[in-house]
C-alpha cells in the first residue's frame, strides 16, 4: 500500500490574490506571504498553503461544490471573536440558534450539544430549555466572510494556531468515505467512529432533523458525517444539505483541494487500475510534476509530487 499523501494545499481563485494574502496574514498573525510553483502563497507553519489563481473577475461560490469552507485553529476563540470585532475589514456571521431567530457569534454562547454532532434538534433545544442547561462560555466554533466572499472558519482554544481543515459536503457521506480510504488510503478522522457500511450499502438517506447553531436560519442536517485525515489537516464533511446535486469545484471560489505524494507515477498507476476518473496530467506545476483526479461529490483534488 501507498503511503498516505500529506496534506499540500487548498487552491482558490481571485482578481486580487495580493489583498487576499494581506486580509489573512492580518487575521492569522501565523500565516506569511509567499510564492510555491508560481502562484501566490498563503503559509501555514504546519507546511501547508493556500494557493491563488489570479482571476478576471470575482469567482463564483455557486452552485454549491462540494467545497464548503476552511479554517483554522486560534489558541483562543473567543479572544480572536473580540480582535475580528474591532476590524472594519471582517465581517463576522451569526449562527442561528433557532429557527424562530435569535444568533450568537461564536458556538460556546449557546447551548453546547451533547451528542458529538456540534449542534442539537428542535427537541434537545427544548430540553436544554427546560433544564436550564448554560452554554459552555469557552472555546467554540465561530465564523467569518473573508475575501472573494470566502467562508472562513477559525475554532477553539489549541496551543497553536494553524491551518487545520476543509470542510465538504458529500452526496454520500459514507460512500465518500470508502472512497478516500480505498484510493487515497486515507485513516478515518480521529475521533470518528468506524462506519460498519461497505460499498454495497454507504448510501444512507439524509438525516431529516435539522439541528443548531447553524449558518442558516432554518438550521443545518448533521448526518450522516464523516471524516478523514492527512497529517494534521482534517477533511470533514455532512450530506449535501440542498436539493440539487453538488457542482463541479474547478473554477469556483474553492477550486481544488492539493495533496502531495512521493512517486506521482505509482499513484497514477494505482489510481487508473481502479478506475478513479483523471481530469488532467501528469502535467507539470512548477518544479515539480501532478494530476488532478475527481473526489465522490465532483470536488477536484491535485496530487503533486513532492518530497
């Protein structure tokens, strides 16, 4: 078996990848600017990047892709909610409490979920309600409009401040799963328990109960979930939370998810024998050579030889 690729980038489009880079070194004192295969760079000391492509006009965020948003790890939450506030240049969003209304800034100043899925039903509201249940008043998860009209997540209380996700949507969580493990070799996320499903039987049905705080008033569907890892940067994602299927990512906002392997020509070889679907390549990227394959839900993902 192939060795699991690390993480390498998240790469995005923008008419301005200059302003974008200084918004988000501003934001993230950890990020510098940079340069990697002649596109501008966005570094993370964990060796990750984000990656521009500088485009002609503002790049789409729709229809949705299976790219929701990213973010990052801050060593305190609710520290950098009170920084980002005194900044004219973010806008900070509100995540809905309720369906009837009501919104907090940051996840832990409402009630904090008690079943792992970062949000509670109409019914585990009521009774958080009822018991008089406070919210957790540390840490959390929070949300901001970044360039471009990016959705920029950053979260808890780590002892470090890094790059440490990307978010997704996939049209079958669990199926996505067996995909990441089975063609990128991918371990499960740490924390997630194991699917019991095969191939034979990953397509589960949407959860029909909305749950919050959620982006959207009307709330958000939280299973099924899963997840995986490569290195310190995780990918996790929830079912398609529309109606109509999930859109090609090349050319949106979020263009293409980068990891890197140590021989591109195995990879190529293993990934062809089992049928995973090429968009381009080998082709090359720099110093360096790659290939863009396609994810489960049409995301696309660039693997880049790298040492």
């Amino acid at each position: 078996m192939l060795p699991t690729p690390g993480f390498h980038h998240l790469h995005l489009n923008s008419p301005d990848p200059e302003h974008a880079i200084d918004w988000y070194t501003r934001q993230f004192p950890c990020t510098t600017r940079g340069e990697w295969g002649g596109f501008a760079a966005l570094r993370s000391p964990n060796d990750v990047m984000v990656l521009f492509t500088r485009v002609a006009a503002a790049p789409p965020s729709a229809p949705q892709s299976a790219i929701w948003h990213f973010g990052w790890h801050v060593t305190d939450a609710r520290r950098s909610l009170e920084t980002y506030k005194t900044r004219s240049e973010v806008a900070l969003l509100p995540l809905y409490t309720t369906e009837e209304g009501g919104s907090v800034l940051i996840s832990s100043d409402t009630w904090p979920s008690s079943s792992g899925t970062l949000g509670l039903t109409r019914d585990q509201i009521a009774e958080a309600r009822a018991k008089n249940v406070r919210p957790a008043g540390s840490g959390g998860f929070a949300y901001m409009r970044g360039p471009d009209d990016a959705l920029v997540e950053y979260a808890g209380d780590y002892p470090a401040e890094r790059f440490n996700h990307v978010h997704l949507y996939e049209e079958d969580p669990f199926c996505a799963l067996l995909w990441y493990q089975r063609h990128l070799n991918a371990p499960l996320r740490a924390g997630f328990a194991p699917t019991a499903h095969s191939e034979a039987d990953c397509k589960v049905a949407r959860g029909t109960e909305r749950t919050w705080p959620a982006l959207d008033r009307e709330g958000m569907f939280r299973t099924p979930r899963a997840g995986v890892e490569f290195g310190d940067v995780v990918l996790t994602w929830y079912a398609n939370q529309g109606e109509h299927p999930l859109a090609d990512s090349r050319g949106q906002l979020y263009d293409h998810i980068a990891f890197k392997v140590a021989d591109l020509d195995a990879w190529v070889a293993k990934l062809k024998s089992e049928g995973v679907t090429f968009l381009d390549g080998p082709y090359p990227l720099g110093d360096t050579r790659a290939i863009m394959i396609e994810g489960p839900s049409r995301e696309a993902l660039e693997l880049v030889e790298a040492g």
